[in-house]
C-alpha cells in the first residue's frame, strides 16, 4: 500500500465505478424488485444481455486490467484465487472462494498464505486450469509493457520490487511457490490480513503460459470464466462475449451466467446511455449500464414514473467525497481554522448541490458508512446539518481573525457533481455566513488533478475524493494517512501531509489481522481518532441510482461495487 502508482490508479477506477464500477448505508436495488420486471419475474437461461457503457472496457488483459472483487465485465471472462461474494446490500461486501476451495490459509504471522485450487476447473478449450497457470499470471502482471494493474504485489511480496516479469527475467518470483498443480504459496514482506481481499484482482486470474501473446493477449484472453471473448473492437468500445462451454456452477457457484450472449457497447454519451435504457425498445429491453448514473435532472423525470422508477437500481460502494487541508500553506497550519471551517460547512446545502439525498447522502466520519470498513458513528465537530456559523466565528477570533478571513477553494472544472463547481459554491455560500470570504479557483481535470496530487503545487483548501480497493478500512485510511506514503517527488494523496507514528503503527497492527470483524472495529476507532486532527472534513457519500431494461431480471447489487452485477443478471 505504499505504492503511489496504486493510488493514482484507485482514484481514476473509483471515478468509473472502480474500473467496474470501480465503486458508501448499503443497500441492494432499493426501488426496484430484486427479480425484475415483466410476468414472469423468474430468471431463465438464454438470450442476449446488451451492456451500455460511457467507458470503453480497455486493456481487455488481466494484467492490465485495476479491478476491485474481480471487475464487472472482466469477472464474466477472469475467474480469480477469491471473488466478492454475489449478493445484495452489506452480503456483498464479503470475500468468498473462486477457484481456490476456501479464502486463503494464513500462517500465525499472517506472511505466507497458501491456497488449494478446486479439481475439475478448465478453460475455455478444455484444458486444466492449474496453479502453475496462476503463478505465471501474476508474475507477467510485473512486466513494464503489461502495465495498469494493482501494484500491490510488487510491495508485498518477499523480493518483487524490481522484478521486470517473466519476458525479461524467466527464473520467475521465487516469493509464489506451486508444490504441485492445485497448491499456490504467497510468501509475503509483511503481514497482510486481507490479502484474501487481494486475491480477488484479476492479476490473480490464470493464463496459460503456452497462449500468452503479449501485448495482444487482450484481443483473445483465454477465459476461465463462463464467458470467452470472440469479439473485441476497437480496444473494448465492442465487447462480445458468448458461452464457455467447459465452464459449469459444479466449479463456480457464484456467477449465474443466464444470458447466451453479452454484447458490451462502450464510448457512448451518459445521455444517450440513460435515453435508450430509459426508452427501453428492441434489443434495449435486455440492457443495462455498469457505470452510468442517472443525474439530479433525469431522476426527477424517472421519479415522477412509476414504470420508469420501477426500473431504477440502487447501490452504495466505498467512497467519500471531502474537503482537504494542506497544513504547511496559511492559514491552515492553525488547527482552530480548520475546525472553524468543520462547523461551518452546511452539509444539507452540499448535498443538494450533488443531486440531493437521493444522489448523496451526508458524512461526518471519513470511513463510508458500512460495518465492512468499520464505520463508527462520530462527529468530531457536531454542527447539524446546516453548519454552525457561530461557533466557526468564535472559533476563528480564538485563531486570530476575529474580522474573519480571505480564502482560496480549489476545484475542478469537471461536472461531476463531486469535486465540481456547484459543490464549491455551496461550500462559499456557508462560509461566507461565518465570517470567511472564499474565492474559487477552478482548473480544468487533468490541471486540477495533478496539482492536488504533487506536494510541490497541492494547495491549502481544496476539494477530493476517495475510493476503495476493497470494503475494508485498510485502502480507505492508509493512502491517505499513513505518513509513509507521502511521496515528495509523485502522485501523493497524503493531503495532509500526517506522518504521525502512533497512526503509523496502528496501521501496521490492524494489518496483522486475519480477523477482518476484529480489523473492522480497530479502523473505526482510527478512523475518529485521526478525524480529530480537522485534516479533512467529511461531505457526502455518493449514491448511485441506474435505469435497466423492462426485461432485466435478477437485480443484484453489492456494497463492494455499488452497481449492479451482470454475473447474476437473466434476460428471459
């Protein structure tokens, strides 16, 4: 976890839904029946499941492929060591076994952890599926040209740091040992309780060494999954999947694998995407979208519909949308200040300018508000919901600036509702009543995103975001807190610039934990800890709300990912 290059790559997963999402109360489709809709609701095998996508599926390799829980579209063709387990709200958030029999066998330091695969998996020509095949995986996931990927491994495992993958260096990782053909064994720097949760990223995925073709791998990846690709346009804007004949629910129980065919359609416009499903004619009865939101406008049209509303999914995943403080740039440096600006935050307006409770539901705490992650109720700075501008005053004479003070709000030009400008201006609007004038500096998104994430350039007040690389508190608080992940000359996320050893230390304590309930409670309790300090403050956790065709069955949506699951959707 002390890879900026993982980060920089969560941020830009976490903004389409966590490469699959991708991807915050839980939840499952709360306005929609969980079977669909039409006269009979039951699922059946058959037909074709149309996907409607603003994001081309790239990179098609797993290698390449940054997933969270083994992705949406790539978990169809990719089956991994572990998986996310397929079930609605707070369910889903949990690690189950995929190919391997169980979630991983730690030894008492939580260092070396062992797997056994299932007997009679195969791949798409027949062939078996071995632990040979998954050691070679992941190992070319380290090749440079193979890039895009969780580098995770690359700091965990016991001397892969400057390993260059199996075409340059071909005596492979000596840190993943495969006894025999059904035994893989992960030798790792430190202990890793949740390497379990690792597992499920689709560098985990096998790929048979005689088959590999490189760089072109992704045009005809061999599928361990129930779906093989034999159709793939324009790196993933055309995505045609149809059956994998020697796969079977005997070896996988948790994807359904209702439709014949899966025909991903990417690189469309959001509007057109929410017009087509909404309109829901021809092939669009069968159609659904894995990371297009309906916005504040169109819900409204959607509410107001009780066909349309019938047929609207809604999910939560990890992600918390904040203010940041660079403590080093005036007058942030003073505590009082950023407390100040903590009371006076009118979190109701906030929402509302996010699309409304419907779209963004209000945080106190950094940890999204789900029992995987350890969310623990608190609010270090209890102000309503519409801010307390008096204690904000009373709080900035104590600091100095009894005649308030001039501020600068950086932000993002992007309209994405989360970083945005209408955010912004909710923001100056309530700090404006407590005394604080703010002036809004808007970048455009890529300007934007390389200025907050440079130490060198990352301003006083700005707005962020943050998802995570799996339900857990550990990708949530560690990037952003764990003073050893400050990266002076790269991406940084470490806004606050904490390098505070007792927090350092906790993460590596709650790190030991193979208990993932007993790790839940110990981030929960770090998590208010560290929220005391005012290096940020909590706005909002997204919620995601998205249309599927009339003859979409099987809704399914997990607290992992937040959006719903094709491996379980039917057609017919």
């Amino acid at each position: 976890m002390r890879q900026p290059s993982v980060i920089a790559r969560r941020v830009a997963a976490a903004s389409v839904s966590l490469v699959v999402a991708a991807g915050a109360a839980a939840c499952g489709p709360k306005d929609s029946d969980a079977k669909g809709s039409g006269g009979d609701s039951t699922p059946h095998k058959g037909g074709t499941l149309t996907v409607l996508n603003s994001q081309p599926q790239t990179d098609f390799d797993p290698a390449r492929l940054y997933t969270s829980g083994g992705g949406n579209v790539p978990s169809l063709v990719f089956r991994t060591l572990t998986t996310r387990n397929r079930a609605n709200g707070q369910a889903g958030a949990k690690v189950v076994p995929d190919l391997a029999t169980d979630t991983g066998r730690p030894s008492k330091d939580a260092t070396v952890w062992t797997y056994t695969l299932k007997t009679g998996l195969k791949y798409e020509d027949g062939t078996p599926i071995t632990s040979a095949d998954i050691k070679y995986g992941i190992e070319r996931s380290f090749a440079p040209e193979l890039s895009g990927g969780a580098p995770y491994l690359r700091d965990w495992l016991v001397g892969a740091a400057d390993y260059q993958g199996p075409y340059k260096d071909k005596k492979g990782l000596s840190a993943i040992e495969t006894p025999d053909a059904r035994t893989i064994v992960f030798h790792l720097a430190k202990p890793e309780g949740e390497f379990p949760f690792l597992a499920t990223q689709t560098q985990f995925a096998p790929v048979p060494k005689g088959k590999d073709t490189g760089t072109k791998y992704e045009e005809h990846p061999v599928s361990s999954g129930p779906y093989k690709v034999v159709k793939n346009e324009n790196d993933g804007e055309h995505v045609l999947l149809e059956r994998n004949t020697y796969w079977s629910t005997a070896v996988d129980n948790q994807r359904k694998a209702y439709p014949d065919t899966i025909d991903v359609r990417s690189g469309l416009d959001s509007s057109v995407i929410n017009q087509r499903l909404s309109a829901s004619q021809g092939a669009d009865t069968a159609a659904v979208t894995t990371d297009t939101n309906l916005g504040p406008a169109e819900l409204a049209r959607v509410s107001g519909d009780k066909d349309l509303a019938a047929r609207v999914g809604t999910g939560h995943f990890g992600y918390t949308n904040y203010i940041a403080f660079n403590p080093t740039v005036k007058p942030f440096d003073n505590p009082k200040v950023r407390q100040a600006i903590a009371y006076a935050v009118d979190r109701s307006s906030v929402v509302n300018a996010a699309g409304g409770s419907a779209l963004a539901e209000s945080a106190t705490t950094f940890l999204p508000d789900q029992k995987s992650f350890g969310y623990t109720p608190y609010d270090p700075f209890p102000a309503g919901a519409s801010g307390n501008p008096a204690k904000a005053r009373e709080l900035l004479a104590q600091a100095g600036y009894k005649n308030g003070l001039t501020i600068t709000l950086t932000h993002s030009n992007a309209k994405d509702f989360e970083t945005s400008p209408e955010i912004a201006t909710a923001i100056q609007d309530a700090l404006k009543k407590a005394g604080i004038t703010v002036k809004l500096q808007g970048r455009e998104d890529n300007d934007y995103r390389d200025t907050i994430h440079s130490v060198k350039t990352e301003p006083g007040f700005f707005l962020a975001h943050w998802g995570a690389d799996w339900p857990s508190g550990g990708p949530f608080l560690a990037p952003i807190f764990d003073g050893r992940q400050i990266v002076k000359d790269g991406a940084n996320f470490n806004t606050g610039l904490l390098n505070d050893t007792s927090v350092n230390d906790e993460i590596d304590a709650i790190n030991k934990l193979t208990d993932l309930d007993a790790a839940a409670k110990r981030w929960g309790a770090l998590d208010q800890k560290i929220g005391e300090q005012a290096l940020v403050v909590p706005l909002f956790h997204p919620v995601y709300k998205r249309l599927y065709g009339k003859d979409v069955k099987n809704i399914v949506i997990s607290d992992w990912t937040g959006v719903l699951d094709i491996s379980q959707v039917a057609v017919k």
